[in-house]
C-alpha cells in the first residue's frame, strides 16, 4: 500500500527522485516540468510537491520503494 503524500518527508520525496531518474524511469517531461526546476527538486533546493510525489510513486516498483526507508518503514 502506498503512503499518503502528506505524511511523506521531502527527504524521502527527493531520495525516490533521485533513485528514479538514475534509473531514466523519472524526467523532466514525464513529470511535466522543467528541466531547471526537475535539477531544484533532484537536489534539495526546491520541495517535491504532492502532485509530483503521486507521479513518482506510481512509477516507483516495490524495489525502489524499499531502497527508501521513510516509505516503507516494515520492509
């Protein structure tokens, strides 16, 4: 079950971005925004929103979820 985007810290937000698109399975057009602001958000200098986070989860397969503790605290 996937968590809530409210509960998910920014620091787990931007580790499954990152783990994405080391993967190429996260862009800047997949998730519909700039190339500058898709940077900002892969390193910390601007928040992952909701909107995002829900693109990312439904990219996101059960190994990558477990590569991130905050998302999946009993795995």
């Amino acid at each position: 079950m996937l968590p809530e985007p409210k509960e998910v810290p920014q620091e787990a937000r931007q580790r499954l971005l990152d783990v994405l698109a080391a993967k190429r399975r996260a862009t800047p057009r997949l998730l519909g925004v700039s190339r500058g602001y898709f940077y900002h958000m892969r390193h910390g200098l601007k928040p992952v929103p909701d909107k995002i986070l829900v693109k990312l989860l439904e990219l996101a397969s059960d190994d990558d979820l477990a590569q991130i503790p905050l998302l999946c605290p009993v795995c």
